[in-house]
C-alpha cells in the first residue's frame, strides 16, 4: 500500500512544481508584443501625389471638326442684279440735216474724188443706197455704178463717216462733153441734198458716175 503511495504523490509533487514554475515565468518574463500586422494588410493607400495612381482609361475627347473654309468667290460673293440689256439705240436715215459731206482729191485711181460723209448727229444714221450726184447746175445726174452696192446698209454712229467714189471721165472721145466742175450738188435722198465746192481744176465729162455708200475709204475706192 505504501509503494503505491508514493508512486502517486510522486506525479502529483511534480505537477506542483511545474506549475508553480510556470506561474514564475508567467510573472517574470515580459509580456509578449502583439504580432506585428501583415504588411500588405495595413499598407495605406498610396497618395496620387507620393506614388503611382491607379489606372483608369481616360475617356476619348471629342474632336472639334474644322470649320469648312470658304471658296474663291464665295466669301465675298454677294447677289448681283443681272445688268439689263441695253436696246440698241435708235437709227435715224443720214440727210443733210444731221450730216456734213466734203468731197476731196485723190492720187489713185486717177481721175477720182472722193465724197465722204460723216454724222454729226446724235443717234446712228443709215447712209442709204448711193448719193445722187450732179455738178453745177446738172439737168440730171451722173450714173451709179451698180457693181458697188453693199451687202448690208452703211450705218454711221455719231462721229463716224462713209465714203463714195466719184469717177470723173468715161471712156475719151469727141462728144463727151467734157468740162470744169466747180459745185457738186449731192442728195442723200430725194427730198435733202446739199451742195459742196469741188476742189481746184475737177474735170469731169458726161461717163462720171458715183458708187454706193461704203464704210470704209479703201472699199470706195476699188470702184
């Protein structure tokens, strides 16, 4: 009985003692430091100013298209008025009223004058047809030479001038009458004529004829 004693008191007096030595080291040691957080558990946000922000994928900004510029001429261009057309003015015939008529020498062709006409009236003239012609005191007029008429009537604005040859001797012979002409009486129609001076020592026989009215001198004096 008494060994059985002991063998039991024996684990109870070392279970004492090591309690009791646990108690020491409980009072004597210092406590033990909270165990430190995880790093990444406690780490504070990183400030955008201190460290990389996170990414965030910026919107696309809209881009303004260009304003369309303006073509040549459409810039400036503002709406016309079409111009109205003009009429063209009215035309009166050529008389002695509102023309002048000077007759003059020329070298070539040989014994040729030269009429011409010019408007000095204020609307465009129609020289028509060809001047009737006579010199002095005519009892009737010279012949016209048929072949000269124009393709289209002489019109003369105010300034201008027509031109008529006169051819002064026929074909020579005994009984052409043949004499010195001093006026020459010219009729732009029947009713207006008018007298001009023929120039120094004018010859002139019973062949003279006149042309018709041309427009320029160099076509009066083809015939």
């Amino acid at each position: 009985m008494r060994i059985a004693a002991r063998r039991l008191a024996l684990p109870a007096a070392a279970l004492a003692a090591a309690l009791a030595l646990t108690a020491c080291q409980s009072d004597d040691a210092p406590a033990a430091s909270p165990k430190a957080p995880d790093a990444s558990a406690s780490a504070t946000p990183t400030s955008p100013t201190t460290g990389a922000a996170p990414t965030t994928e910026a919107a696309p900004t809209p881009t303004k298209a260009p304003a369309p510029r303006p073509t040549a001429g459409t810039a400036t261009a503002r709406p016309t008025t079409p111009a109205e057309p003009v009429p063209p003015a009215k035309t009166v015939t050529c008389t002695a009223a509102n023309t002048k008529i000077v007759a003059s020498k020329v070298s070539r062709p040989v014994n040729h004058l030269l009429l011409t006409v010019t408007n000095v009236g204020g609307r465009p003239c129609n020289a028509l047809n060809a001047p009737v012609v006579g010199f002095d005191d005519p009892q009737a007029p010279i012949a016209v030479v048929e072949d000269s008429k124009p393709q289209a009537v002489v019109t003369l604005a105010p300034g201008e001038s027509g031109y008529a040859s006169v051819i002064l001797t026929g074909e020579p012979g005994p009984d052409t009458n043949g004499r010195t002409v001093r006026k020459i009486r010219v009729y732009l129609t029947r009713d207006s004529g008018t007298t001009v001076t023929a120039p120094s020592s004018t010859f002139a026989d019973d062949g003279a004829a006149v042309s018709y009215w041309q427009r320029s001198l160099e076509d009066a004096l083809t015939y």
